[in-house]
C-alpha cells in the first residue's frame, strides 16, 4: 500500500467516507421511519416500504449488520489515511492525522447525513433497503455471532432483549396527541370528530343527560285535556310517560304514535289508549360511559334511555341525539332551547349562563376550561366552591374565571355572570 499511487488512495479514502456516511444515514432513517405509514405503504405493496419493514422485525439484526458496515469502513479509513499523512508528512502528518480524520468523519459520514435522514426518513431507508437487506445476508453469521454476544451481555445488566416489548400501539391519550400533532393533514372539522370519539371514554352519560327537573312528559295522572295540550306543544319527538312522579315511567311515547290514538276531539282519548301506545322504557345507569352506551344504542335499537342511580331514582334521559352531538357537534335545532338559550353573551367578555347548564356545554361553546372532574353543572360548581347556597349574591373565583351570582332562588343558583379572566 506504501507504493499505491497517492491519487488512488484519496479516491479509496474517499469511497470510504461516503460508504460510512451510507451506512450512518441509513440507521438514522431506518429508525426514523414512521411505523403507521410504513405499514400503511407496506399492504400497499409499496417495494421499499414491504423491504424496510423486513429489516425493521429485527431490528437488532438491522443495527447489528449497519454497525458491523460503518466501523470496518472506518478502520479502513483510518488505515488509508495514516498512510497518507506517513507519505506526505513524516511522523508529523501521524500525530495530526486523527485529528484530522475526526473532524472530516464528523461532519462528512455522521451529521450531514444523519441530519439529511432524520428531516427525509424515506427518501434515505427506502434505497438503502437495497443495499442493506442482501447484505444482512451476506454477513449473516456475523451478525449473529455479534447479536448473540451482545444479547447475553445485556442480559448481565439486568436486560432481555428477547423480552422487549415491540408493540407499536397507542394508547388513547397518545392517539389523541397524534391527532393534535397532525392537525394540518386533516380537515379541522374531521379532526375535531377524531378528538371528541377519543373524548368519550372520559364522559358518561350523566355529563350529558336531561336533568330530572327539565324532562318533558306526560303525567298520566293528569286529565285528558291537559295531557293533549303536551302532546299537542311538545318540541320533541319522543316523550317520557309516567303515573303521579317521574320515577314511576311506565312508557316512552313516540309522537307519530299518537295519531293512532287521536280520533276527532279529545273525548275519544283515554289513558289507556295512551299507555297502550307506548314502549317499555329503558333504563341505564348513570355512571355508563358514553362509547358503552352508543354501542348499546345500536344494540338495543333504541334513540332514548332512562337515566337511573344506584337506588332506582330517574335522574335524566339521554337521547341518541345528545350523544351524536358529543362527537360532531351540534347538528339539530331545538326550537324549546334557541327560544331559552341557556349561554347569553353580556358585555366587556362576561356571559350570563343559567345554573343548570352543563359544565361540558359550556367549556364546549366557549372554549373555556373549567373543572369537569367534580360538579355537572354550574350551579354544582359554585355550590361545591361556597360549601352551600348563598342567601346573597356573591362573587367568587375558581382558576381563571371570575363568576358572580346573577339570580338566586332556595334551592340552587338560577344564573351567573362569567368571565374568563
């Protein structure tokens, strides 16, 4: 090698350095590949996807066979340039050779190509793959002579490589972060959808039912007059029926029915024809989280449920509908709630909200952030806040909003002004 033409060895010296910025390109994009979209291109039948995805099962024989590559390739290196700097400048150009050589290895085979690979992961792995999958065949036995030394030696500091874990998938927080993450790729109203189906393993149906106290039915104790003046007002499809209080339900009504039963005035309608009409009611419990209980939906066939405690006591219905709108938002008019809205806009950013409106409701109109892990409603949260109902009117603070009764009544806060702060 002492007498190879000085020419030939910087072109060898030079090979070498590209060869090691290859082999250091190619870990670097291998491990930086997306795994979702690698599979996503891999069923369809994208070639250097399906290869990537052969070298990635094993991805200690990957980095085994990328390492074995890069450290022969820079030993050579090294060699050819201590010849040289030996040939040109005597044991001078020996002691600043590794210097030297660092610096050009440095920049030349491991930053620039590593940082080319991370910012175009596939544009590196995928022709990579070419080269790297028959030379993982090629050097096979040493590969695995290297993972086998490698592996027990893990094993002495407490490691099993055999044992790690290689799932890939997420959870529901890291799934939602995804969607967070690459909001730019999918249309904002798509991307809410996605977030808010993620949501509802954190709600139940008791963040979203009709209080007990703003059910519309139909009393079956009450005459016949009075029972088709409801039925005849009604803003809703589907009405509980029940006998004296509301814990006794007997049956939902559904208004298309009622035509059955509606012959001439009201003289020809009797509550029995009224009960005959109506489908047995559903009951759930009001700790049912929301995905548990669209499936049951579907299952059951049904648009409405009972919502009950643990002692049997009717605390709401939720409706298919309410449920629906937790994931794609509101997409009804409620002509009985546009005619009340419960959310009224005041000046200087502050918003009269009735006390019964849901905590959910409104850190959903307004993109505001109070606490859903406690009280339901409004009224729930400044009550939990005061420890009990003001005699007066008051002003209090709860993180950055400023709330302020606006009417009060024996029983629960009505209204508050609110405002985020």
């Amino acid at each position: 090698m002492n007498d190879a033409p000085l020419g030939l060895l910087f072109g060898i010296l030079a090979i070498l350095i590209l060869l090691s910025g290859f082999f250091s390109s190619s870990e670097t994009g291998m491990m930086s590949l997306n795994r979702y979209r690698l599979k996503h291109l891999a069923k369809k039948g994208h070639k250097g996807a399906i290869r990537a995805s052969d070298l990635l099962a094993r991805p200690d024989r990957l980095i085994g066979v990328i390492l074995i590559g890069n450290n022969l390739v820079n030993i050579f290196a090294t060699v050819i340039a201590t010849v040289i700097a030996s040939r040109l400048y005597g044991e001078i150009g020996l002691a600043v050779m590794p210097v030297i050589l660092t610096i050009v290895i440095l920049i030349c085979s491991e930053v620039t190509p590593k940082t080319i690979a991370a910012l175009h992961p596939e544009n590196v792995a995928f022709p990579a793959s070419l080269i790297l999958k028959p030379l993982l065949t090629l050097l096979y036995p040493l590969v695995w002579l290297v993972n086998k030394v490698s592996n027990r030696l893990a094993k002495v500091f407490g490691v099993d490589p055999s044992k790690a874990s290689t799932s890939e998938q997420l959870n529901p927080d890291e799934l939602r972060t995804a969607v967070d993450e690459h909001g730019d790729l999918i249309p904002d109203q798509h991307q809410g959808i996605l977030l808010n189906v993620l949501d509802l393993e954190k709600a139940t149906v008791e963040d979203i039912m009709i209080p007990r106290n703003e059910v519309y039915g139909i009393d079956l104790e009450s005459d016949i007059s009075t029972i088709m003046k409801r039925i005849r007002t009604a803003e809703y499809t589907r009405l509980p029926v029940y006998e004296g209080d509301i814990n006794n339900i007997v049956g939902l009504l559904h208004l298309r029915n009622a035509a059955r039963f509606i012959h001439g005035d009201n003289t020809s309608v009797t509550h029995e024809a009224i009960r005959r009409f109506t489908r047995d009611p559903y009951f759930i419990p009001e700790g049912t989280p929301l995905h548990t209980q669209l499936m049951h939906f579907q299952q059951q066939k049904r648009r409405m449920a009972i919502v009950v405690d643990e002692y049997g006591d009717v605390q709401g219905i939720v409706t298919m509908e309410d449920l629906l709108e937790e994931i794609v938002g509101e997409f009804t008019t409620n002509l009985a709630e546009d005619e009340n809205p419960e959310i009224s806009p005041l000046d200087d950013d502050w918003y009269l909200i009735e006390g019964g409106t849901s905590i959910r409701d409104i850190n959903r109109h307004l993109t505001w952030e109070l606490p859903t892990d406690g009280p339901k409603t409004l009224n729930g949260l400044i009550v939990e806040e005061l420890q009990n109902i003001p005699s007066g009117h008051t002003g209090i603070k709860i993180g950055q909003y400023k709330i302020e009764t606006a009417a009060l009544s024996d029983k629960m806060i009505e209204s508050a002004r609110v405002k985020a702060i």
